[in-house]
C-alpha cells in the first residue's frame, strides 16, 4: 500500500485517490478554520488523523 504524505495548509485530510492513501496531518500549533489542532499517527498497519487534546480519531484507514 502506497502512503503520500504532505502539509503546508494547516487543514487536515485522509483519503484514498488512485490507490494511494494521501494523508495531511493538519497543525498542532496552527490549525486553521476553527479546525482542532491535529496530527497523524501511523501504527498496526493504521493511518489516523487525531485531535491533539482528546485524542478522538476524526478518519481511520487500515492498510496492509
């Protein structure tokens, strides 16, 4: 499974397009929009994006 990842606009996103998983973790320090402050965590085959401070996982992708 390819996995992109990439930043810069400070929003985050987790989606598949043309079998790659494309993953922008979105900001800690800077989050845009109103967004939460967010990172990406890779793990058992798991890509996720989460909210920093509660930790709720707002996408989920299983990989293989």
């Amino acid at each position: 499974y390819d996995v992109m990842l990439f930043g810069h606009t400070h929003l985050w996103m987790l989606e598949e397009k043309d079998e790659v998983l494309c993953c922008n973790p979105g900001s800690i320090a800077l989050p845009k929009e109103g967004r939460p402050a967010t990172f990406a965590l890779i793990e058992d085959g798991q890509v996720s994006v989460r909210t920093l401070h509660e930790g709720e996982i707002l996408a989920l992708y299983k990989v293989n």
